[in-house]
C-alpha cells in the first residue's frame, strides 16, 4: 500500500488523461466527473490486494479496467436495461462518436463480458486499445505478444462485437 501511495503522485495526470478518455465515451452531463472516477479507481486499486504489477503498461490497464468497470456499475445503477432495450451500436460507432450514450457504454460492456468468457485475450486487447488509449506496440508488450498477433486479435475482437451489439432483440417475431 505504501508503494502504492508513493506511485499515485508520479501517474496522477496520466491517470486523469485516461479517465477522461473514457468520459468521452459518457452522455452529457454525466454526474461522474473525471476527477472523482480518478478517485473511485485510486479506491478500488487500493483494495487489490498484492497484485504484482508486471510494469507501467500493466498498471494503466488495469486502471482502465476499474474505471470501465465504475463507469458501468453507474449506468446500470441507473436503472438502464441490459442491451439498451434494442437500441444497437456497433464499436466503429463507439470508436467514432465521442459523446456515446452510457446505455450504449452498457450494451458493448455486455458485449466485451460476453467476448471475455469466449476469448479472455481479445477482450483484453480492446479494455487497452479502446478504453485504455495503448498502441498495438503497448498492448503488444503488456501481453507479451507480438505486434502482428495483437493487430488480428484486435481485428477479430471488433467484428465479433459488431455482430454481438447487431444481434440485440428486435421488435420482429
């Protein structure tokens, strides 16, 4: 924990960089600043306990993934429907589109949960190339992988999700 706490000041703006970057990703408005998911994460990260940090790399993706993993627990908190009640969107939308609806966040969290139980890989290649910000060089080396193996991971991860967020329930029988 001490380590942890001499650490928090020296990564505190990349930390504040990421959190924004996944505010972007939120509707409008949303009452999470991202001073305070900075803080939730920094709360979060204190309660794992003897994680042993591989490196810089490692420590960012996992700081992601709790900020993911807030920012989730919010919008269903507020009382959005799994799937978004029907409402589809692909993740080059995602990508795209800075300002995504949060119950569009919940549909690809869904989505990403569902990836994870298939293929835990490629669900981490996009918690680091999407919400994390890394390059395929950072994603590559935090895995252990090569470049050219993170690049199909990544490819196949997006096409599986743009069917998986295309199949939500329709209104047809």
């Amino acid at each position: 924990m001490a380590a942890l706490d001499r650490l928090l000041p020296l990564v505190h703006g990349e930390l504040r960089r990421l959190a924004g970057r996944h505010m972007r990703h939120e509707r409008v408005g949303h009452t999470l600043q991202a001073s305070a998911l900075v803080n939730e994460a920094y709360l979060r990260l204190i309660e794992v306990k003897q994680v042993p940090w591989q490196n810089r790399v490692h420590f960012f993706a996992m700081a992601s993934r709790l900020m993911r993993r807030i920012l989730v627990d919010a919008a269903r908190a507020k009382g959005y429907q799994k799937r978004d009640g029907g409402l589809k969107v692909s993740l080059d939308e995602a990508v795209a589109v800075a300002d995504t609806p949060s119950q569009n966040f919940v549909a690809l969290d869904d989505a990403l949960n569902a990836l994870e139980a298939i293929d835990p890989r490629k669900c981490q290649v996009v918690e680091m190339r999407f919400f994390a910000g890394m390059s395929l060089e950072e994603t590559a080396e935090a895995l252990h992988l090569s470049v050219g193996t993170i690049k199909r991971d990544w490819r196949l991860a997006k096409a599986w999700l743009a069917r998986e967020l295309d199949d939500s329930p329709r209104d047809n029988p």
